[in-house]
C-alpha cells in the first residue's frame, strides 16, 4: 500500500486482505505492535496477514474489525463498511483512544458472551447425560 491518506488509498480491485488490514490499521491510528497486543496475538502473526501469507481465524476477524472500526465483510471483500468515519477524523488524540478503548471493550464483551453460550451448552449438556458410576 503506497499511500497514507484516506482519499484514493482503497481500490476494491486492486487491495488484497493484507492490504485492507493495513490500511485500517494506519487510519485507525495503531501501529503493528498495538493491534498485534490488543488482539492477542504476536506482532509477526499480523505481519503474517498484512503480507497475506496467512489469514486471520473467525473470532481474530471479527476483534480486528471492530477495533478498527470497519465490518467484517470490508476486511474479505472490500464491499460495505471501510475504515475513515469523516466525524472521527476530527476528533481529538485523546478521544480517539477512548473511542478506541470503548470498541476493544465491546469486542471483548461479545466474545466473551459467544464463549460464555458456548460453556453453558456444554455444561447443560453434561447434566442431561446421565451419570455412568
């Protein structure tokens, strides 16, 4: 990706993922090591999928899109919601790292919630098969 601004930066034929995840990345204001750190993951990992020789799973996709503010239809595809909301570019340093903070807490909230569902399945589960003495 060559250039830094949000105008002209994006060509839906031309970008790749790893382009895409790039390109959010830096309109999100993030450098590699701070995604790579909010996401979980180690920063060789994203460079991984910013070069696409490897490609996030489902639940990494969906924490990255929401911490840079994009859908996760962007991210694949490049159609729908991309990265530059004009009334974000205004704001403040200090306000876009609590807006910022607020999308990572949401993430780590529906993530938690799916693998809360998922143990309580399980557990519910558990207690309907009977026990084997």
């Amino acid at each position: 990706m060559t250039a830094v601004s949000l105008e002209g930066w994006y060509d839906p034929d031309a970008t790749t993922f790893g382009d895409r995840v790039a390109g959010a990345r830096e309109q999100a204001g993030m450098s590699q090591a701070q995604l790579a750190k909010r996401l979980g993951i180690k920063k060789k990992t994203l460079e991984e999928w910013e070069n696409d020789h490897s490609e996030p799973r489902a639940n990494r996709l969906s924490m990255m899109a929401g911490l840079m503010n994009v859908t996760i239809t962007w991210l694949l595809t490049g159609q729908g919601e991309g990265p530059g909301d004009p009334e974000g570019a205004s704001l403040s340093r200090e306000a876009s790292e609590l807006l910022s903070e607020v999308r990572e807490i949401s993430v780590q909230m529906r993530l938690a919630s799916e693998r809360l569902n998922r143990v309580e399945k399980e557990l519910q589960t558990l207690l309907r098969e009977p026990e084997i003495a």
